[in-house]
C-alpha cells in the first residue's frame, strides 16, 4: 500500500513540475515575443542619447606560451561582458532569463575586438561556448570561452632576468569611442 502511495505522489510530483516548466516555457516566450516585437538589433542601446556602456572582465583559465620570436602571447580565457538595453526591460518576478545562442542575431551585441590579437577563436566544441543573461532591468550578461594570441613588444635587454608587461587592447571594431566606453567591471 505505501508503494502504491509513493508512486502516486511521485507522478503527481511529475505532472505538476512538467506543468510548471511548460507554463514559465510559455511565459518567457511571450515575454520575449513582445520585446523584440519591435525591437531594432542593428541600433545600439542609448542611441541619440550618449555611449553605451561596456563593462568586461576577463578570468584566465591559462597562460601561455609566451613567444620571444614573434613577440606574442597566448592566453585561453572567459571573456563576459555586460551593457544595458533598456528595450528589454521586463517584469522582475520572472526573474533572470537564460537565452539561447539563437537569440544572438535577434539582439543587439557590442562588435568587441582584441586590436593587438594576432588571431582570436571562439571555442565551439562540443557546442559554441556562450552565455548570455537577460535580467529585468534590461541588462545582458553575455560570457563566451576564447583563445587570443596577441601581440606584445618585449623588450628582453635583461634576459633571462627580464619583466614583461603584455596588454590586451580591447575596443569596438566599427563604433566610435564616443558611442561605445568600455571599463573594467569590478567584483
């Protein structure tokens, strides 16, 4: 008799958590659906109305090698950036959206570039390695796996005792620095 119970529990369990999934399945949809209704992803985030904000931060999951020959330096990392689009505000009780890499192309998104990379790639195995966030203050949280192999003048006078400073020179490919500040997000 407790078995018979347990079952029946757990298959009411069941039912209401698919009925559950399939409800927030459908009310983030619609609530999707209605902000991208008239949304322009070609136009920026305070156009007319002064610079998107760009904050990055960057988490190192290695370093190196370093080359002397050709001056460079190659570093596999997490490169997560975050803006706001006020476009996409939306109720805070459904809490923050996780969005599918198909959205991509729907939004708006920073044409972020490395200006001294010498080749950079977007890691895509098994699946292209992005995250993106919506929250309901319009804020998106977009976090992606790279590789960057950048350029850096060493200056190797005191070798092998020498200090480097290698920079990674981060900006926006085609938008003034006027329409597009970027900063390092602190935390």
């Amino acid at each position: 008799m407790i078995n018979n119970v347990e079952l029946f529990v757990n298959k009411t369990l069941a039912i209401n958590n698919a009925t559950i999934a399939s409800t927030r399945s459908h009310q983030i949809t619609t609530i999707l659906d209605e902000l991208l209704k008239d949304y322009q992803a070609h136009i920026r985030p305070n156009f007319g109305e002064g610079a998107t904000k760009i904050d990055f931060d960057i988490l190192v999951s290695s370093f190196g090698p370093i080359q002397d020959i050709d001056m460079s330096y190659t570093m596999n990392c997490y490169f997560r950036q975050r803006w706001r689009d006020e476009r996409l505000q939306f109720n805070e009780d459904v809490g923050v959206l996780s969005l599918s890499t198909s959205m991509l192309e729907r939004l708006w998104r920073p044409d972020t570039v490395f200006y001294n990379s010498k080749y950079s790639y977007l890691h895509t195995i098994p699946t292209s390695n992005r995250l993106w966030r919506l929250f309901p203050d319009g804020s998106i949280w977009y976090s992606s796996r790279i590789t960057v192999k950048a350029k850096c003048n060493m200056n190797l006078k005191n070798f092998p005792v020498d200090k480097q400073i290698c920079q990674l020179l981060i900006g926006s490919f085609a938008n003034a620095a006027s329409d597009i500040e970027y900063g390092w997000r602190l935390g």
